[in-house]
C-alpha cells in the first residue's frame, strides 16, 4: 500500500492506469455530499457552474454551443453521436488509431449509419492525404477522431484535421473522442471549428466514473434538428436532453431522467481545482511529465507503441514488453509494489504490452511522488522477471 505525503487518503495501491486516475481529497468529499434534491436550489446552482465551468475548459465562449454532462459513462456519448447525428443509412468516417475506432464504428452500425474505417498502421496516425482522398470520394455526415486511443497512446491532431475537412467537405461534422485527452490536450473548440468533443470524467478531469460529458456546436444542433426522424435512442436524445442542460445552466430546474447529484459536485470541485490555474500551465506539466515517463523508458531499453514523435500522447504511454518477460510476469510484480498498471488492450498486440496513465493530480501536485514509486516499481519488477535494465 502506498499513501502519498500531500494527501489525507488512507493507504492504497496507486492507480496508474490509462483511466481511473487518483482523486484529489476535495473531489472525494465532495462524493460524500449528503443527499440532496436534483432540483433543490443548491444542486441548481452547482450544476449550473459546471456547466459553465465546462465551457472553460474545452475554450468555448459561443452560446450556440451547449455543454452536456449526464448519467453514464464516456461510452454514452457514442450514442449521442450515432443516434442524434447520423441518420439511418448516412455514411461516418471513422478515422483508426487503435481499439476505441473500432468500437465506436459499431456503436455508429448499430444506429443504422455506415461506418468507413480509415486505419493507420498499429501505433501509427492516419495521414492527412489519406483523409484528404476519402474525403474527396464520397460525401460523409461525420468524420470521427480518436484524439488519444487509449490502446496505443497516439495523439491525433485534430486541429490540422478539422482544418482539413472544413476545407474539403465543410458540411461534414467533426466528432471528437476525447476520453483521454480532454484536460490533458490542447482542445480549442471554438477556434478548431470543432462539432462534439466527448469525455468521461475518470481520466485527465480527475472524478469518480458515472457521467458522460460533451460539448455540441450550434451547427452539430442544427443538423439535429433538421433530422427527417426522430433520434433513434430514447435516452440518448438532444430532444430530451439539450433543454435541461440549457435550463440547469440558466440555474433553472429541470427534469428528464434524475442526474448524478453526488457526481456532480465531485465534478464543479475538480472544475475549480483545474481552473484555478491556466490551462495552458496544466497542459504544459503533463507534456513534462510525459517526456519524463517515456525518456526513462527509453532509458530501461524499452519501446513505445506509438511510433511517431510528436504524436504521442503526454497522459499515458503504452510500452512493449521485452523479449522474455510476459504481462503475468510483470504486472503482479509492479501491484505488489503498491503501483497498479494496466496491461493491453488492441486486439492485435494485447499480450505484447502494458499501459502507464499519467494524469490530473498525480501530476499536476509537485508534492507527490507517484511516478518516482512507479519507475522505480517498473525498474525492479522487470530485474526481477529476468530482464537486465
């Protein structure tokens, strides 16, 4: 068990892993408020603020826009997408980069749409020619980014691919999966001319898994609303959801279906904490970090699954095993070090790999050590599996 000396949490392994992530103290007591009434005056106003909050921090100052945080988990914001966007028969370009591509394009089949993948090469991004060229054969309604795939830490650049497509097929929406990149990358939603970015709140955001998080432009809500029919999912409708997120923001209560209280106030808490400084100073701590974790694994002869320099992702990196050395040889050795990891995940390499997250509060605190713990449990594990650093 480790305890970290900046925090009043009781002891536990350290959860170093693509998503959860640590909490900070205020966050989890904030999960402890007590219960309260989804539209009692109080929880108005807090869910109003992080409403607001979110805006900051996806850099959104257009009201048009809308931001969205709602029971369920980041998944839930692929059925927004593929039931309130596309319609039946409606063609989406999925653009691959690891595992989350392959699952969003079902998520995108099984509301009717027809998914065309656009794959790089295991580690790899998909090149702006190849994007420009099926873009230029055929009309799509969305174009859908993985902006970190959590299965092979590479970083899309989104910015230089919404530029692309405005330029080449300006009616076409720009999708953005932003899971494990939201509060860790750059994301400038109104600048890039970006349509829906989606996130989960257990990565970079720094709270307990429960909500689905997203921004919607005004021109991705227009699209909706000139649907020929209605949303496909009962609950996954901007028909019944965008007027409550525009009433609670407006500090007006609302109801559909009962929100999260408790997750709520956890996420205006890390809101708070996140944007107590420049975004840009947070984004800065995590690329050092980053270069910290990937240049010391480098250092123990090591090799990352993203390829390409520049596009590698600064909250996680995935790092092949050594010749010799297997997960059930490495993992169990790291956890008894108090430091959990996280193995595989793309099909194809799954066994061939583990997995470091390196976000929020064990980053950005200076006065934890969470990753001396977690090099030095890497270093040691693998001299004792039979690997010479």
């Amino acid at each position: 068990m480790t305890q970290s000396k900046a925090s009043a949490q009781a002891a536990h392994p350290l959860t170093l892993i693509p998503g959860p992530v640590e909490f900070t103290d205020e966050v989890l007591a904030a999960m402890a408020t007590p219960s309260q009434s989804h539209v009692s005056p109080q929880f108005v106003e807090v869910f109003g603020d992080a409403l607001a909050l979110l805006r900051q921090l996806f850099f959104n100052t257009d009201k048009r826009a809308q931001t969205f945080a709602i029971a369920g988990a980041g998944t839930l914001g692929w059925d927004f997408v593929a039931s309130n966007l596309i319609e039946p028969g409606e063609d989406a370009l999925v653009l691959h980069t690891g595992y989350f591509a392959d699952s969003l394009a079902d998520c995108i089949a099984t509301y009717g749409g027809k998914p065309t993948q656009l794959k790089a090469p295991i580690g790899d991004i998909v090149m702006l020619d190849a994007i420009e060229t099926a873009l230029k054969e055929k009309t799509f309604k969305v174009v859908t980014i993985t902006h970190v795939d959590t299965s092979t830490g590479v970083l899309s650049d989104i910015k230089s691919i919404a530029a692309l497509v405005r330029a080449v097929s300006p009616e076409t929406l720009v999708i953005v999966d932003g899971v494990c990149s939201v509060g860790v990358e750059e994301i400038r939603f109104d600048d890039w001319d970006l349509d829906l970015v989606l996130t989960a709140p257990q990565k970079a955001i720094g709270v307990p898994a429960g909500l689905s998080i997203f921004i919607a432009s005004g021109r991705a809500l227009d699209v909706f609303r000139a649907r020929k029919a209605p949303p496909t999912s009962y609950y996954a409708s901007f028909a019944k959801w965008l007027p409550i997120m525009q009433n609670y923001e407006a500090k007006k209560p609302s109801y559909f279906s009962t929100p999260p209280v408790q997750n709520i106030h956890a996420l205006l808490a890390s809101l708070k904490q996140i944007l107590a400084v420049p975004l840009a100073d947070r984004f800065a701590a995590h690329a050092r970090m980053s270069d910290r974790i990937k240049s010391t694994i480098a250092s123990y002869g090591l090799k990352q699954v993203a390829v390409r320099e520049g596009y590698q992702a600064n909250g996680m990196t995935a790092v092949y095993l050594p010749d010799g050395v297997a997960l059930p040889d490495l993992l169990p050795r790291i956890a008894s070090r108090g430091i959990v990891l996280a193995g595989g995940l793309h099909r194809e390499i799954a066994t061939k790999y583990f997995r470091i997250g390196h976000m929020g509060v064990s980053v950005t605190d200076e006065d934890r050590e969470d990753f001396d713990k977690a090099l030095a449990a890497i270093k040691d594990s693998l001299a004792e599996a039979g690997y010479t650093v």
